[in-house]
C-alpha cells in the first residue's frame, strides 16, 4: 500500500461511524424504485451537513454533487443505489420490502467517500472533478407501476440511471465505477476460498421489460363456462409456448425469459377474462434480445389466437449488456489487490452474469467499471440475505473506490485521459443510445377478430 492509499484509508476510517449508521438506517426503511423518498431525505441531509450542493432530480428520488479539485481533467462519476426490494417473506420485511440486493450498503459507502472527501489532503494531486450520484431504481421490478410513471409523465425509462441520463444528470461524465454487494460463495479463488472480498466479471445481459395482458371474456365457470373465454387459460398456454421456444435460444446469446402471472382479478366461479403477465428477455447483446423477444411475441400471440383470446404486448427499453472496459477492470483489480491482498480478489476477464443492471446503460456510452463487494451471506434477492459484515461491503468500498479514483486523476489524470481516450463507445453519445432504445418501445393489440371470427395478427414493430 502506497503513502497516499494509506492516507485514503486513514481518511475513511476518520468517517467509518457515519457509513455503518447509514448502512443500518437505509436497511431499516427500504422502499422501491421511484418511492424512495426516505432514504432519499437521510442522505441529503447528510450530505448538506458536510456542506454539499445538490442537484436534485425533482419529481423521483436521487441527487447529486460534485467534487472539484480545481484543476480541469475529467469528470468520474460513482454510484449508489436507493432502492430495495418487494420481498415480503425476508425476516425483516419492512412493509413488504427489504434491502436484501445490499443496495443500503451501497448508498452507505458513498456517504463514506462524500465524508472522506472532505478530509484534510483527500484532493492532492488530482485534477478534475468527482460526481457522487445517488440513484434510485435499479431493480425493473413493479413494471405496472413504472408504466403508469410513465404515462402520467413523471418518468421516461424503468431505470433510475437511463432515467438520469435522460435528464441530463450524467451530462459532462467522461467514466463511471460503482460497488455491489455479494454473497459468500458468489465466486472462488484458486485457493477453494469462497470468501472473497473483491470480484469482478467482464459483464452481463441486458433486457427488454415485458407487459403482457391476455384478454378473454367472462362468464359463470360451472354453469356456462362455454360462454366465456379463459384468459388464464391462454395466459398458460402462452408461456408454455414461450417454454417451447427454449431449445432455439443460443447458448452464446445467453437468453433468459422469467415470466410471473400477476394473478386473476375474479371470484373462483368466474371464468377469468383478464391475465397480466411481466417479464423480460435478457440476452448478451441488443441484437440477440431484439430476435428473441419477437420469437417469444410471436409465441405469446399464437397462444391468444389458438384460445379465441386477445393479447395487448407492451415492451419497454430495459436494460443495455454491461460491458466493463478491460484496462478500467485492471486499475480495479490492483487497487482491491491493494487494499485487501491478492487472494481475496478475485477478477475474471472473460466471466459474464447473466443478471441485468442500468449501469450497462452507463457503459453504452462511457467506459466503467462495476466491482462486488463481499460481507454477506444468504442469497442476492432472498429471503435469507443479511449483511454480515459492512466493514467490508461498506468501508473498504468506499477505500476502493477512492484508490481508484486517486489512481485515475492523479498524474494529470494520464491514466483516466488513456481509457476514455481508447475506449470504444457502443454509441457516440448519451442522445444516441436514448434514440436507439427508444425504437425498442412496442405497444400492439396483438390479435383483433372480425365479426366473422376471422384474426389480424400483429406482434412486431
């Protein structure tokens, strides 16, 4: 560890009280994406406390500020989540939700690194600037409620930082790192360990979200049921359709389609004339989502139409294929190294997730960097999912983070000039990448019938 990473480390343990107080106080009010006004208002406390300005969003939770150094060189942006989970069975389910992605953790290490920014020599010897942004929804869950956000106007995209990005929020970023929690077992070193406190992958699927509603008719289910049309019915023989499908999907595409049925909204003796449907379909790359998402469209119509039924498809931009840039994962990588040894870091260079994050929609069009954390243990997104440990999901993510950044904007930030300089951007600029997911968009009354029962079938852009 070099004089000035001992300084950074010196300089977060200085605000190490203040992280574990917000990582335990977020954990304690978990609300989901676009709802989280609570952590929202505790956090921008305590960054006006240590004597920030913010810009807020506004209408959505989420602010951020920047630091400058003085000296013009680029800007860095590094995240923190505010959303949990709608998952009511955890242990410590607040109203239904809990922080069981570890995205508390994360919005506590970046209070961290704000606090230890303001710490005496944290700024020598660096130029440009450091945008903290604290963002809501992550998650694309509740995909009902966004579209109904949508509608009224107050947001445009189901991500938290797509939706930044609209709004210009991330305008004048040249690059962007961010920390996630993990699991005890989420990886391996060569040792057999599976306790590591640092691991990275080259990157993960993107996605489409999906609103399907099957539409039948209603009628009495023992006394008539042959008046009705079961929209249930056609619901389950679509996605048996969709099941069917599975075998076509290229192992190279890395496709996956996770469908939950919303639930019939009738008595048990009403033959259901509604089914809500959400999904998505993740694959590797845009292309390969595009193909199979209008296979699985395709499915879902045909199963309308064999049942008499109609199907509304509603698809929305989900998520871009994050792809982290291999010379930023190795300043990464030699920074966890330092902090925490070489066999606690774990970094795969070829390694995909086949999860999905808004930070892929971040690196369309910047280079960026996602490393996990670990300090918990359980499973991500279950019921079993504690923080265990924050003094590792929290404090030394934080310490990373600042390692890396010292490393990026020191030395006249030739290291930072160099990555932006020879990263290859999927598209030229944030408007670019909005205007190409915006042709993902689909809204379509997938099958109309004639008076004579004849169908129009209509499932693709």
């Amino acid at each position: 560890m070099t004089d000035r990473q001992q300084l950074i480390v010196n300089n977060v343990d200085t605000v190490k009280q203040l992280i574990l107080d917000a990582e335990r106080w977020i954990w304690a009010h978990p609300q989901t994406g676009y709802t989280e006004w609570q952590a929202h208002d505790y956090l921008a406390e305590k960054y006006e406390a240590l004597g920030y300005t913010l810009v807020k969003a506004g209408n959505i939770p989420g602010f951020y500020t920047d630091v400058e150094t003085g000296k013009p060189g680029p800007k860095v942006a590094i995240f923190g989540e505010l959303d949990a989970l709608d998952i009511a069975n955890h242990p410590e389910s607040v109203n239904g939700m809990t922080h069981c992605c570890g995205h508390n953790a994360q919005s506590a290490a970046l209070l961290g690194i704000a606090a230890a920014l303001k710490q005496p020599h944290a700024l020598d010897g660096l130029c440009g600037s450091i945008r903290l942004v604290v963002v809501p929804a992550e998650e694309m869950i509740q995909l009902a409620f966004r579209e109904e956000l949508r509608q009224k106007g107050i947001i445009k995209y189901n991500g938290g930082k797509t939706e930044f990005m609209y709004r210009g929020l991330l305008d004048g970023v040249d690059m962007a790192m961010m920390v996630h929690g993990m699991t005890k077992g989420s990886s391996v070193n060569e040792d057999g360990d599976t306790d590591l406190d640092f691991q990275a992958l080259l990157g993960m699927n993107g996605c489409i979200a999906k609103n399907i509603r099957y539409k039948g008719k209603s009628a009495h289910a023992g006394g008539a049921p042959h008046m009705g049309v079961n929209a249930e019915y056609a619901a389950m023989l679509g996605l048996q359709a969709c099941n069917d499908l599975r075998e076509t999907f290229q192992e190279k595409d890395t496709i996956r389609f996770h469908p939950i049925l919303m639930g019939a909204n009738c008595a048990v003796n009403i033959i259901p004339d509604e089914m809500k449907i959400e999904s998505y379909v993740r694959g590797k790359s845009l292309e390969a989502i595009k193909r199979e998402n209008i296979k699985v469209n395709r499915a879902l119509t045909g199963a309308a139409l064999s049942m008499g039924a109609g199907v509304e498809l509603s698809d929305r931009p989900g998520y871009a294929p994050e792809y982290h840039d291999p010379t930023f994962m190795k300043l990464a990588e030699d920074c966890c190294v330092a902090l925490c040894g070489r066999k606690k870091v774990v970094f795969d260079y070829n390694g995909w997730s086949t999860g999905s994050s808004d930070f892929g929609d971040v690196t369309c069009v910047m280079p960026g960097v996602q490393i996990n954390a670990g300090g918990a243990v359980g499973t991500l997104h279950g019921i079993d999912f504690q923080i265990t440990d924050p003094n590792r999901m929290c404090v030394n993510a934080a310490k990373v983070q600042l390692f890396l950044v010292d490393a990026l904007l020191s030395n006249n930030a030739v290291t930072a000039k160099e990555i932006i300089a020879n990263y290859k951007p999927q598209y030229p600029s944030i408007k670019a990448y909005l205007d190409a997911i915006d042709a993902l968009t689909l809204d379509k009354d997938a099958v109309r019938y004639d008076e004579k029962g004849n169908a129009i079938v209509d499932f693709q852009n």
